[in-house]
C-alpha cells in the first residue's frame, strides 16, 4: 500500500481507503514517509495499538489504530513514559 493522504501528522490514509491515527510516540519515525514509500498492515499484539503500519523500505514500525478511535489512555501514558 502507498500514502494517499498524510495532510495531519497524526493520520494517514492509505490508498486503500483507509485511515489511521499514529502513535504520538511514533511520529518522528513517518517523516521521512513519501506518498511513493511502500507500507503494509500487521495486526498488532501491543496493548496501545490494534496494528502497526511498517515501512517495506527500511521495516521501521509505527504504531496505529483506525482514524476517530481513542487511544487507551493509561497505556499510552505507560509508553510514552518507557513503561
């Protein structure tokens, strides 16, 4: 899957369709993203996160959960505090 869309930092849409809200702990990793970067899906076994989105190129890994969802606040503080 390629990037349709990345206007909002913290959301991505696909060019499947659909959109997903990254981690805010994982941010820095999607700026070097282009709309030509190759990314897939994973079903994640992260409490903070449903999948992670990975870039083909270098496997650098981003956490994601779809747009408009809200994110577990008690383990996004966790992980962002390295917990």
């Amino acid at each position: 899957m390629k990037i349709r869309a990345h206007a909002e930092s913290h959301v991505v849409e696909l060019d499947d369709g659909s959109q997903w809200q990254i981690f805010p702990g994982d941010l820095a990793t999607t700026l070097s993203w282009k709309p030509e970067t190759e990314l897939h899906l994973e079903p994640s076994g992260d409490r903070v996160s449903s999948h992670v989105l990975v870039n083909d190129t270098d496997r650098s890994r981003v956490r994601v959960i779809p747009a408009g969802e809200a994110w577990p606040d008690d383990e996004v503080h966790n992980a962002l505090r390295g917990g």
